[in-house]
C-alpha cells in the first residue's frame, strides 16, 4: 500500500513540478490581483507577470 502512495506522490512531483515556485510567485500574483482594483491594469499585470517570471525561473 505504502509502495502505490509513494508512486502516487512521485508521479505528481514529476507531472506539476515542485512547489516552491508557486510558492514564491503567489504574493506577487495576489498583490497584482489587488493592485488591479485600485490602479489601472498596466501596473497590477506588470507585478502579476513578475510572480509569473519567478515561477518560470525557479526550475524546483
């Protein structure tokens, strides 16, 4: 049984990647999201792209 869970849990690490990009990208996507209520769409989707660039170059 323990043999299919860690099957289970290696084959979505391979399939998703690794969290630590998410991780590090959330705040400026969540940032972006609030920005964009209150600035114009340029200033909140350049701080989304940035968690979108940090999530692209942290390869773990």
């Amino acid at each position: 049984m323990i043999k299919y869970i860690l099957f289970a849990m290696l084959s979505i690490l391979v399939f998703n990647g690794c969290i630590v990009g998410d991780v590090v990208a959330l705040p400026f996507r969540v940032t972006g999201a609030i920005v964009n209520t209150v600035a114009p769409d340029v200033v909140g989707d350049t701080i989304s792209t940035t968690g979108d660039v940090l999530d692209k170059a942290i390869p773990f």
